[in-house]
C-alpha cells in the first residue's frame, strides 16, 4: 500500500495541500498507536503475572546487553531511512538506492536478533503458554516484528522498482511514506524497549 | 417533486380521537395484564433493603423519562400537525431560520442539571450498596456450571453446605461471598482468591430480583453482595451472566425465615446421616451400596455416609452435595420439582434435562442398570 | 509512464479489466458508486439472513419451555443475529451511504483511494463468508457477540498438537478471524473516508459548509479508525489464547477475564455510535428538505455529534456495572454515562427545531426520520436508566437492555438508514421508490417494532435475563413474549414489502430527475443516478445549502425562486472527455481473497497451516504487489 496510487483527480489541488498518501498514512498510523497501545497496556497488566512459573520472570529473562544493540542498529535504520529520503530529493538515485537497501538490512538484522532472542527464551523454557507475562511479552514483541518485517518488505520493494528503473512519479514522495512508517516504527521499539526492559518489574 | 404526500394522520380529527382513547386504553390494559401476572422475578416488586434502594432511584428516574418522553413526543405530533402543508397552502416558503442561540444553550444546559440532580442520589447509593454491613450472616457461593452452592461460614453453621436453595433469616443481612470455579474440579473450599486450576470456570451472575440486584461472579475473584429479605417467604433467583448450554436452567431459590425457623434448620442441616437400617428398608439400602459402586461418591458428598461395601465415606465436592437432598424441593440447578419422577429423568439422562450438565450418564457408561435407578431414587430421597 | 504501464500489462496474467457494465465490472469496480451499491445489496443480504435468525429466536421464546431449537442452536443463532446485524449489516449499510453519498455530498469525483475502497468492500464480503462458512465447519460461534472470556477462551487438550477438531475452538476461531478479517475492512475504508472528507471538497466547500451527513461520516470514520485496532487486539490475543496456548484471560494461570471486557466494550460503546451516527446524518438531511427550511442549528448539531465521539470512548464500563468494578469506577462511569445524554438530547431538539415552523409534507424519508426522532428518545431515556447504577444491577442482562439497544439500532440507525434509502434511491437508480408500498413499509415496521421490543422493557424489568434458550410458565413472562413474537412477524411482512418495493421501483418507478425533492445539498446537482465522474463540473461551493442558494433567493426575508436557469444545470452539456477516472482492477479482490484464505490456516495444524497460509501470502503479496504496480489508470500521465 506503500504506493496507493494519485487521487483521480490529479489536476486538482488537495483541500488541505498535503497528498492523499501522506495523510492516510498519518490516520493509519493514529490507528497503530491505539494497537500498540492496547498490546502495551495488557503487557503491562500482565507485567508481573508469572502463573505456575515465577521463575521465568523479566529479571531472569532479559538478555539486556544483547537487546540494547539491536535496539540500537533498529535506532540507526531511521536514519538511514532519512538519508534515502535525502537522496530521493535531491534525484540522486544512487544514493537512495544505497540508503535504502542499508535500511532494510538494518531491520532484516534486528529482526534476526528478535527471532535468535525468541528461541533462546524457548530454550530457557519460556513459551506462550507458559504465564500471561510470556503470552503478553511474545504477543507484543511480536507483533512489533511483524510490522518491521512489512516495513523491509516495503524497503526493499522500493530499492527493486528503482533498481528497474520503475520508480519515477512522485518517487521523494512515496519514500517520505515509508519513511514515515519506518520511524512510527521504530518509535514503537523505543517505547517498548524502555517498557518492557529497561523499566524493572517489582 | 411528487405531489406533498399523504399526510400523517387520515380522517377526521374525531375518528382519529376515537382511536386515539381506544389505543390508550389497550396500552394501559395491556400493563395492567403484563404487570399484575404473578412474577416471581420481578424487579418493581422490592422485598429487601438492597433492591428498595435499586428501586428506590427508579421512582425518581422513571417519572423523569415520562416528563421528557412525553415533551419529545407531544412536540413531534404538534409539530407534524401544526406544520403540515395544507392542501391550499400556495408555493410560499417557511421562513428559513438557521437557528438559535439562546435555546441551543437552555436545551443544553437544562438536561445537564437534571441529570446532576439525578447523579447525586445515584452516586449516594452505589456505596451505600458497596459497603459491608455489621452482624451479617457470612456466606460463601459457588457458581457451577450449571448450579449454586451455599457454604454456611460462621461458626454457628457449622460449616453447612446446600446447594440451589439458599435459606437466609428474615431481618438479617447476609453477607455473600461469590466465586466461581470449574465444574469438574473438586471445590477447596475457603473464600479468597483462587490461582491454578482451580480458578477455571466461566461468569456467572447472581440474582435474586426481588431482594437485590446482580452481581457477576469472576472465576478467579471473589465479590460481594449483601442480601436482605424484610419477610419470610421464597425468592427466586437466576444466573444471569450467559455462561453456556444450560444458562437458561440455572436457578436457586432464596428461602427466608424467621430467625427461630432458620436456627433450627441451620442445626438440621449439620447432622450427618445416619446408616441404613438394611433389614426395614432394602430397597434404600441397595441405593446406600449403588451410591458407591455405580461411582457417585467420586464427586458427591454425604456427610456421614459410609460404604457398606468397603467403609469409604464420601467427601468429593465436585457435584452438589447431597447430605440433606430430600429436604430440598428443586433439583438439578433448582429448576426441577424434586419428585421422585424427575431424579429418575435426570440420573437416566443427565444431558437430556439439562444440557453441558457435567454429571456423567451412568447407564451409558455402563456403571447403572436401568433397574438400579429406583433403589438409588429411594436412597436419595431418603437423605431428608 | 505510459511505456510503463504498458509493459506491466503486457506481464499481468489479469489484463486490466475494462468493462464497466456486466459482471466482471462489478468484480472489479473502483467507482465509489458502484462499491457502494455493493455494499447496499451485500449488507442487506446478511440484514435479511439475520432477521431470519431473529424469527427463530422469536418463535423459540414464543411460549414457555420452547422446542423449536435446542440450546446449542440458541447459542449460535443469537450470536450469529448480533455479529450480522453488527458487523455485516448495519455497519456496511452505513458503508454503503459514505461510499455512494458522501463523495457527492463534498464535490468530489472518487474518494480518496479507488482501489482500497474496493479492497474495503471485498476483505467484508469475504470475511462475512468466512464467518458464515462455519455452518459447514464444526457450527458457528455460540459465545455471543460480546463473546466474554472465559467461556471464549476455554481450551482443550493441548492445542499445538496438530489438526484441531474440538468444535468450541473452531467456533472460537470463526469468531476472532472473521471479525478480524471484517474488521480490516472497515479500518482501511476509515482511513480512506477520513483521507476524502478533509482532502477532496469541491472549491469553497469548508468544513462548516458540509453537510450534516459527511460530518457525521468523519465523525464515525475516526471513531472506527481509533476503535477497530482495539478489537483487533482483543481478537488476536482471543486468538492466541484459543489456538496458541496463551494465557490473557485463562484466571487459572494468573490472566484476568476481565480484560476481555474492558478491550471489548472500549472498542464496543465506540460501535455503538458508529452504528447511530451515520442514521443521525441522514436524518438531518432529510428533515430539513421535507421542512422546506434549512437544518436547526447546525453547528451545535455537528458539535454535539463530534462531543458523542469524543464522549463514546470514555463511558464503555457503563456495560460492566455488575461486573464489580468497585464503587469509584462504578460511579466515574455513571457520570460520563450520564453526560453523554446531553449531546444526544442536543440532537434530537435541534431536530425538533428543523422541523418546527416549518412546511411539512410526509413522503416515506420523512415518515422514517420521524419515526427515528421518536423511537430513538425512548432508547435514549432508557439508556439514561441504565445510568443509574443501583437499578443498573437490577436490569443488567435482561431484556430490558434489549428493548433499550433495539430501540437505538433498530428504531434509531436502521429507520435512519431506510429515511436514507428512500431519499437517495432516486439518486442511485434513477427512480423513485415507490410511496404506496414504502407507507406500507413504514407503518407496519413501525407497529411491529414496537410490539416486538416495547413489551421487552416490561419482561427485563420483570426479571428475564437476555440469552436464554427457554423459560418456565409461571414467571409472568408468557403474554409479552407472544406478542413480542407476533410483532416479530410484522417486521418480517414490512421488510418484504420494502424488498418487493425495491425490485418493483428497480424496473418501473417513476423517473426521478436530477433534484426530485427539491433538495438543497451539492449532490442533487448532478444527474440521477450520477455518470462515472460524478460531475461534469466541479461545483463551486459558496454556502451550506448551495443547491438550495442557487435555486432560491431572499426577498426581504421571503425566500422566493430563482428563474430555471440559475441551478447551473447548464453545466450538463459541458462534455467530460478529458476527465481521467481511475480504471478497474482485480487486485483488490485478489489481495483481499488472499487474507481470507490465510485465515483458514488457523485451523489446521503442522504442514497443512503452512501451506494455507503460505497459499493466502502468495495470493495476498500478488494483489498487492499488483495493485501497488499497477498505476490508477492506463491513460495516467
């Protein structure tokens, strides 16, 4: 949805100045906000509910160190995500290219490190079933994941369509988009970061 | 533009009179029918404090809503009547007003202080009904699916357990404390927060119309809810909260008595049975023997029962138990006659009379012959 | 660009469609008008399966002790009555107003976004048909349409062993996927509807120059926007509990039951008024044409609606008083339950105000928005009772709150919704609705909707509790009950009578014309039913009721007609060939079967859920890598 195409009516001017695109973009992510705020609130609901296993807790848990980098290279992304922006302004395609295919491969890494964080938390025995903490901590994290996932999808959609020489109209905009995405995005992280690891539970 | 239409009321203004009073007359006939039915659920019908209080505020609240429903309405018609085009009005328009101010504020500001004014008494209540009262009778509920249990906590009840009819005394409050747990687990008895498995279970709600209003009960959780009747007699109750199959069959009664008549059945209550004298009725003494081998004892109480094939007692509180069953007259979540006919039904075909019920079906399972059912009928009713 | 768009065609398997009559054209119509027709004989199909089911639970309560269903089918027909009329029915019907009238109401010649307002239409069909699909699969959903955990949520037998065959999962499972899937859609269309509304009026259309109706279409549209992602986590976290092993509202594992109800229900007082909004904009068109004078206070109207939107998100536990929240809360939500009375009080004597004074004349849109400010105020001061905590535990989940909600969506959206279908079918079709038949229609649903939910006022506050399958003789509840079920029947007659009516004024109603009510709004201004482009001419905006200002002037105070001439109706032979029109387009349909056919891999288990799901991303990825490659129109550049 990343390119939903111009409005029918092209010759004219929108109402408000600002694209189609770039408000539904806005509304949608005013939508996210409540999703990730209804997961964040049962998480912290659940913050402290470790069922039959209190061992598997967030102070046994957490690998924070490991967490905090790629909390980190997801943080970068978002700049790398501005300077694609910059290139796509400035018609150097290049250097878009560059940027957002180094974006991608900063999201694509800290997915990879919240896939290998998820098995070595099952390893350790922590499973959804295992209390609401786990089933809230998976469900939000996860589903956190999967829009990064999307985002890369968007990404490196974008790099292959310029690479083949397709992404011409309107091309600053359409990256401003998924920029915008990708910075909701990772707004998203900081807040979960900080709620779920670094704020200590009782 | 199609020709003005037809207007809202035809005929004369007389025959529209006439219908008029005639459709007034039936509405109000038709409460009278509606109303005046013998309800034993109503809620206009307060026998307690805890529902006079509920019902209290609908005598403010209700004549309120008639006041508004009846300017809204009588302007509507005026309005349609008034306004109407008339056939030998020209093509001449209403003048266009867009509106005013000074009423937007009035129709504002007036329902605004109504509703404040109905707030303050609303408020007032909801603790007055939140808080527990002194010298209450403690009483722990236990909601299954699909049936009530009662758990007599003071020392005085000497840990009494009924379930489907709870006797209360008149006067009194009665401090309930509700929960809801699995039906195919055995009940840990105790009030207080439940963890593991013992806390499945679904909502339940509990609701005994004339004597207070509802409150759902949380598996997992306790609350509570003070009961009071101001006269002896029998309230009927009902789950409320939608909680699968057998919803609709989940009843109790609410018996209260004067505080003598209630001792007295208190201390009845807490006697166990006695053994069954074999040679003055054999017939009860096969269903004493068939309670444990056709396995009822694996979830049914008795207090005081001792197999007379090994000596077990019965002590499993899965199912409702069943110490003093035949001095209850309902069965099977209160919504049965308890007859000699219907326990027959319910122990043939526990699913048939009550749906998701979780009391297994003996003859099925092999466990009963269809002629054991009498001599186990009669042992039951004999748990008087 | 036009190379482009060639080369992608040539590689598209689809050719791009098109057609724009026949039934390919319908499958892959982008034209707001069309989808909206879509969405007016869709969601009247599920609004009929539903009235059905209605009949059912009727006749089953007609008498005590009822045999015509057994508790299991109870369960899942009252359920399936109130996620249809909800979900499939009345929201989609609103749809289908926002789609066809608003774009036309604000000069625009599409919304904002073709293609994924089609994309709406679809994910709600198909997930409509998902939901029903399990008929054939294990029995349909039989929690209610509230669904509390955890009745819900209850699991078997470990659930990531493979195939799952328990029918309560697979129930579950129909409930949070199909609703999830039906969900999408209207979140998507929410922000398309919020995207057109403030970024495609026609020149001079300010916001406080909208009609009614679209301020109450952005209105809903943000109240979906912001309450559909918080079902949808409930969903998924019902989901993850049902299928997954989670643990959110399983209390024997330390998960609070609870939650579920405060996710549902703040998600849920919010629908409430996506339900009632959309029928109050119509009814504020309406009256104000068959008054002949201009709306009653308008600003304090779209205020008022905008306060109910506001208001709707913080009165939600005024459905959980009995739940035992405490007595602080309990009290908090009596006094924002309480306060949102005002707003809606503004509404209906503003209404009131349109029409008095004015010069009334009584054609079938008129009759049912009267019939709306009437039976709404009951449903209205019914739900200020509910307000009152203490009587609130009283009548709490009996079937006085089914009179009060039937009140609001049947005799406040649903006769909003038919004022709106009886005024805008000549502008959809070209022809009236017939009057004969739609007075009929009117009075007999009026006359049966009361006898059927009126009497169920006494029966709650008599103590029958709602969702029961039967009930004994001897509680006094047997005389209401039958009438409730004749009045039942009446409905059923009234519905036929105006389906009848449609198909007749369909083939042979009398030709309408551009502005049969002499109307006063923009939309009225092209022809009936409107070319692909809406307009040939964008209208220039200038006042509220433009149409109404180009057709009448002011002669010291007395507003007099304007010579024929002066509507701009001249503007007809103005020929359109230069207006682009976005084209057809399969993808839609093809991204939204995609998300369908994924939804059934949460079924199985093992090899089988990976490839239905990875058949569902296939299909999905190719409709919307297509329709993000493919550009809006073949001839755009």
């Amino acid at each position: 949805m990343a390119s939903e195409p111009a409005a029918p009516t092209p010759q004219h001017e929108t109402t408000l100045g600002l694209s189609n695109e770039k408000m539904g973009m806005w509304a949608m992510i005013g939508s996210e906000c409540l999703f990730f705020g209804a997961l964040i609130a049962a998480y912290l609901i659940y913050v402290n509910a470790f069922g039959d296993a209190p061992e598997i807790n967030p102070s046994t848990i957490y690998d924070i160190p490991f967490t905090s980098v790629s909390t980190f290279i997801l943080l970068m992304s978002s700049l790398g995500v501005v300077l694609a922006l910059s290139g796509a302004q400035q018609g150097d395609d290049r250097r878009m290219r560059t940027w957002l295919l180094a974006t991608a491969l900063m999201g694509a890494t800290f997915l990879s490190g919240q896939i290998y964080e998820f098995t070595v938390f099952m390893e350790e025995g922590m499973r959804m079933s295992t209390s609401p903490f786990t089933t809230s901590f998976y469900v939000l994290t996860g589903f956190h994941g999967v829009h990064v996932g999307v985002g890369v999808l968007m990404l490196l959609t974008l790099w292959g369509r310029s690479l083949a020489g397709k992404l011409e109209r309107r091309k600053s905009e359409i990256v401003e988009n998924v920029g915008l995405y990708w910075h909701f995005v990772d707004i998203v992280w900081i807040i979960i970061f900080t709620v779920v690891y670094l704020i200590p539970a009782e | 533009m199609r020709a003005g239409g037809p207007r809202l009321v035809g005929g004369t203004p007389r025959r529209w009179q006439r219908t008029m009073r005639l459709g007034v007359l039936l509405v109000i006939a038709g409460l009278i029918a509606g109303c005046a039915a013998d309800a034993p659920q109503d809620a206009l019908d307060p026998r307690g404090p805890s529902a006079q209080a509920s019902h209290d505020l609908w005598n403010i609240v209700f004549p309120i809503a008639v006041v508004v429903f009846v300017l809204v309405q009588g302007l509507l018609l005026v309005a349609v009547w008034r306004f109407r085009k008339r056939r030998d009005d020209g093509d001449e328009l209403p003048s266009q007003v867009h509106g005013n101010t000074r009423l937007e504020i009035l129709w504002t500001l007036i329902p605004a202080v109504i509703l404040a004014g109905i707030a303050v008494p609303t408020i007032d209540t909801i603790f007055d009904l939140a808080a527990e009262p002194d010298d209450a009778l403690q009483v722990r509920v236990v909601a299954k699916q699909y049936w009530w249990e009662f758990e007599y906590l003071d020392d005085e009840g000497q840990g009494v357990i009924t379930s489907g009819q709870l006797h209360i005394p008149t006067g009194r409050p009665v401090y309930l404390h509700l929960e809801a747990l699995s039906a195919s687990i055995p009940d840990p008895g105790g009030v207080g927060d439940k963890t593991g498995s013992v806390a499945q279970g679904v909502l339940h709600s509990f609701w005994v119309p004339r004597l207070a209003g509802k409150q759902d009960v949380v598996p997992g959780q306790t609350r509570n809810l003070t009961l009071e009747a101001d006269e002896p007699g029998r309230y009927e109750g009902q789950c409320a909260e939608f909680c699968g199959l057998s919803h609709s069959r989940m009843r109790f009664q609410v018996i209260a008595e004067d505080p003598d008549e209630f001792t007295a059945w208190l201390d009845e209550q807490a006697q166990p049975v006695e053994p069954v004298d074999e040679d003055a009725d054999p017939l009860v003494a096969e269903g004493e023997a068939l309670f444990d081998t056709a396995t009822c004892i694996q979830c049914h109480a008795i207090d005081g029962y001792e197999s007379p094939v090994d000596g077990s007692t019965a002590e499993l509180r899965i199912g409702p138990d069943l110490t003093h069953f035949a001095s209850r007259d309902t069965l099977a979540g209160a919504f049965l006659e308890n007859n000699r006919e219907n326990l027959a039904d319910w122990i043939r075909d526990p699913q048939d009379v009550k749906p998701g019920a979780q009391m297994p079906n003996l003859i099925e399972d092999g466990l009963l012959e269809e002629d054991e059912v009498e001599p186990l009928v009669e042992y039951l009713m004999s748990l008087e | 660009m036009a190379a482009t768009a060639e080369s992608d065609t040539s590689r598209n398997p689809f050719r791009r469609p098109k057609a724009t009559t026949g039934f390919w054209s319908w499958l892959t119509t982008t034209d707001h008008k069309k989808i909206g027709i879509l969405y007016f004989v869709t969601a009247f199909t599920f609004f009929i399966i539903a009235g059905l089911q209605a009949l059912l639970i009727r006749v089953q309560l007609a008498g005590p002790d009822g045999q015509a269903l057994n508790p299991d089918q109870y369960n899942q027909i009252f359920t399936m009555h109130g996620i249809t009329m909800i979900f499939l029915a009345l929201m989609p019907l609103s749809a289908g107003f926002f789609n066809f009238v608003m774009p036309l109401q604000i000069g625009a010649r599409d919304v904002a976004f073709p293609r994924l307002n089609a994309f709406s239409y679809w994910v709600f069909l198909f997930g409509g048909i998902f939901i029903y699909s399990s008929i054939f699969l294990g029995g349909m959903p039989d929690g209610g349409w509230f669904n509390y955990a955890p009745l819900s949520s209850q699991v078997g037998p470990d659930p990531m062993a493979g195939t799952i065959v328990d029918a309560h999962v697979s129930r579950m499972l129909f409930y949070s996927i199909g609703l999830q899937i039906v969900g999408l859609g209207s979140l998507v269309s929410s922000v398309n509807f919020v995207v057109t509304i403030l970024n495609m009026r026609a020149p001079g259309m300010t916001l406080m120059r909208m009609p009614v109706f679209t301020w109450m279409t952005l209105v809903t549209s943000f109240l979906m926007l912001f309450a559909m992602p918080i079902i949808g986590v409930a969903l998924w976290q019902l989901m993850f509990d049902v299928r997954f092993g989670g643990n959110f509202f399983d209390p024997s594992a330390g998960g609070d039951p609870i939650l579920w109800q405060h996710m549902f229900w703040l998600f849920g007082h919010p629908e409430v008024y996506i339900l009632i909004l959309p029928a109050f904009g119509l009814v504020s068109e309406v009256l104000p044409v068959f008054s002949r004078k201009p709306i009653f206070g308008y600003a304090a109207l779209v205020f008022s609606g905008i306060a109910i939107g506001f208001l709707g998100f913080g009165v939600w536990a005024h459905h959980m008083f009995a739940v035992g929240m405490g007595p602080v809360a309990n009290a908090a939500f009596a006094l924002t339950t309480m306060f949102i009375a005002v707003p809606t009080g503004v509404k209906i004597f503003n209404w009131l105000g349109t029409v008095w004074g004015g010069k009334l004349t009584f054609p079938t849109p008129m009759l049912f928005a009267l019939g709306l400010i009437g039976m709404f105020t009951i449903g209205g001061l019914s739900g200020v009772t509910h307000a009152v905590v203490p009587h609130n535990y009283q009548h709490t989940d009996t079937y006085y709150v089914v009179a009060h909600f039937h009140y609001v969506l049947f005799g406040g959206a649903l006769f909003g919704l038919f004022a709106g279908m009886y005024y805008f079918f000549p502008k959809m079709t070209g022809r009236m609705l017939g009057e004969k038949l739609g007075k009929w229609h009117f009075w007999l649903i009026l006359i049966g909707f009361n006898a059927t939910f009126a009497p169920m006022h006494i029966l709650g506050l008599q103590g029958m509790p709602r969702r029961v399958d039967t009930y004994p003789a001897g509680y006094g509840w047997e005389f209401w009950n039958a009438v409730e079920t004749a009045g039942s029947f009446l409905i059923a007659v009234a519905v036929l009578i105006f389906v009848i009516n449609v198909v007749i004024s369909r083939r042979s109603g009398v030709v309408a014309g551009d502005d049969p009510w002499d109307a006063r709004t923009v939309e009225w201004l092209t022809t009936s039913p409107p070319k692909p482009h809406n307009f040939d001419e964008i209208p220039q905006v200038t006042s509220r009721d433009e149409l109404w200002n180009r057709k009448y002037t002011s002669d010291h105070g007395k507003p007099i007609r304007v010579p024929a001439g002066g509507s701009g109706e001249a503007a007809h032979e103005h020929e359109a060939h230069d207006i682009h029109m976005p084209d057809p387009s399969f993808f839609p349909l093809v991204a939204a079967l995609g998300i369908t056919i994924a939804g059934y891999g949460v079924f199985t288990g093992g090899i089988a859920m990976a490839a239905i799901f990875g058949l569902g991303l296939v299909v999905g990825l190719y409709g919307f890598f297509g329709w993000a490659f493919e550009p809006p129109s073949e001839d755009d550049h």
